[in-house]
C-alpha cells in the first residue's frame, strides 16, 4: 500500500487516449504542431486572460528556466526554506539562472507571510558587494501541505512589486489548491499579482507534462531563448501538449484533485493528534515516533520519513488511482497507533 508520493501514481486513461490520438502521421516541429499551437488559447481559457504557455517535461525545469528569466545571475530569489527548489532541485536554479542565490525564509506550515518577506527585504543590503532582489517564489500548493489564499498571494505580489521583485509561483500541486480553495485559477495566480507559473499536471495525473505559464508577456522572449539554450524545446512537443489539452478540457485537473485531497482529508482525520498540519491538499504530515512507523511497515504501509529521523515525522501522500481500500485500512491504521 504505497503512499511515498504522487510521482508514483499511473498516467490516467484520458492521458493516455489523447497520447494514442496524437500519435499518428508526421507534424511540424518544435511547438508548431497542431496541439501545441492550441496551448495557449486552452491555458487562456482555464485561467480567463491571455497567456503565453511553453510545455516542458519536468517541474525543475519549469521552475528553474521561469526563475532564469525574472533573475540575473547577480540576483536573490526568496522563498521558503521548505521550498521544492531549494530542497529538492540540486541548485538548478542557481544553475540555469547563473548564479542567482536563493534567500530563505521561515514560515509557519510552509507558507510565507508578508510580515517576514517584508523584514527580509528591509534587512537585504542593495549595495554593490550583495547579490541584489530579484524574485519571489511561492509554492501552491506549498511543500507541506497548505495553501495560500488568494488574499495572501496578493498580499505578497504586492510587497515584492513595490521593491521591484517578480513573483513567481510553483504549481506542481496547483490543482490541489484550486479544488481546495473553489476558486477560480485566475483569483489566485495574475489577479493577486503572479508574474509566471510552474503548471504542474504530472503529480495529477499526465504522464510526463509541465507547462510554464506567463502573464507578463514582456518576459516571453528571453525565456524562449533560454530554454532553447537548456536543452528544453521539444521537437515533439505534440505528445506534451496533447496530454496537458486533454488535463485541461476533459476537467481531469478537477476530478482527480478534488478526490484526492478528499481521500488526505481522511486520512488526516484519522491521524488526529499526530497532524502536523492542516491538510489542504493530497499531502498528510505526522509525528508518530519510530515504533509507530515500524508498526505501519510492517502492516505494508510504504512512505516517507520526513526529516531528521529523531523528530519522528512522516508523510503521506495520496495519489489520483489511490484505491479507496488502501486510504481505509491507513486510517483505521492510523487510529490502532496513535
């Protein structure tokens, strides 16, 4: 019963079928192909203004060629320290940007308040010896689970926009958060202020699909360069574009997050005092000390230790083809251990 991550889960059958239906003939090249050309209008749809959409195959790639272009290689991106490229992407961004630092900040829960962004940026020397602001990266859904309300994603983009950074956004998870927050994509991305975003479809569902998402079409150029330069342009494009059109006009985004943070939701439940924090998404953080753990192995529970092995903390994530029998038995697990 396998709970280490989302990245383990299968590619879902409409993924599969829109592959199977590009799959045929000869089409041009490098994003003129017939279903990458309608990437831009679809992704304009789903988030109700035009945008500039370039397909990639990885989210460290999305992320790192997005940060490139909002920061020189003298320059400070901030984030949480808890964020997914500062934890997990073996400093892709320094190196696609090169040379572009990373600022970390704390946050309760995993989300970064303005109250801390703003102390940061009032204490971040600008002289010439200091690596200067440039960005501002948020994660929605964030690495632990929560999500930021779109008052709250405002709140940020305006203090980064008045001290001249960009705001960037990471959404490996963004269905998660829009089916927990019921909003619309636009409330919580380009009307509270986010420049660009990591569109993630691979954790929900898609077989190998990314997007990088631009509201600010001023910024377009400069990133078409430099994921030429990376290694990044698809010259079969069709079969990234083709999976992520099915994500979006099928309504798979919703479905498939929507049940899953339901299905996280009990599990959560189920954990009771040993929640670490809010489930808002697909994600389930607990302190149940290593007997209990060992006791969840043995029953043929499989995830993650989450850090140090002395605090005794654990995540579970539950997956789009998470079979409702395996959540069952994890929660009434759950319940005989803590």
């Amino acid at each position: 019963m396998r709970f280490f991550s989302d990245n383990t889960a299968s590619a879902c059958p409409e993924i599969m079928a829109a592959l199977k239906e590009a799959n045929h003939g000869r089409a041009r090249a490098y994003g003129d192909d017939e279903w990458t050309l309608r990437l831009d209008a679809a992704l304009s749809t789903h988030f109700g203004t035009p945008v500039r959409a370039f397909a990639v195959i990885t989210g460290t790639a999305a992320n790192s060629l997005a940060l490139a272009t909002l920061s020189p290689p003298y320059g400070a991106i901030f984030a949480h320290h808890e964020a997914h490229i500062a934890v997990d992407e073996c400093g892709a961004p320094g190196f696609f940007s090169g040379g572009a630092q990373l600022a970390l900040l704390p946050g309760a829960h995993g989300r970064l308040d303005a109250a801390t962004v703003g102390a940061a940026l009032a204490a971040h020397p600008r002289h010439l010896h200091s690596v200067q602001p440039a960005a501002l990266s948020l994660t929605q859904a964030t690495e632990l689970g929560t999500v930021y309300r779109p008052t709250e994603v405002a709140s940020l983009c305006e203090l980064a926009h008045a001290q001249g950074l960009r705001v960037h956004m990471d959404g490996a998870r963004f269905a998660n958060a829009l089916a927990f927050l019921g909003c619309a994509p636009g409330d919580v991305t380009w009307r509270a202020g986010v420049d660009v975003l990591s569109f993630g479809a691979t954790k929900n569902g898609a077989l190998s699909a990314e997007a990088v998402v631009f509201f600010d079409a001023a910024l377009v150029r400069d990133f078409e360069l430099r994921r030429k330069r990376a290694g990044h342009l698809l010259s079969k494009s069709r079969y990234v574009a083709a999976q992520l059109l099915a994500y979006l006009e099928s309504g798979l985004w919703k479905r498939n997050a929507e049940r899953t943070n339901r299905l996280a939701q009990r599990v959560g439940a189920a954990a009771g005092t040993a929640l670490l924090h809010p489930v808002e998404a697909n994600e389930v953080f607990v302190k149940l000390g290593t007997a209990r753990r060992q006791a969840l192995r043995a029953a043929g529970f499989e995830f993650y230790d989450w850090g140090p092995e002395a605090q005794g903390e654990a995540r579970f994530v539950v997956s789009w083809d998470q079979p409702e029998e395996e959540v069952q038995a994890l929660c009434e697990a759950l319940t005989r251990v803590s």
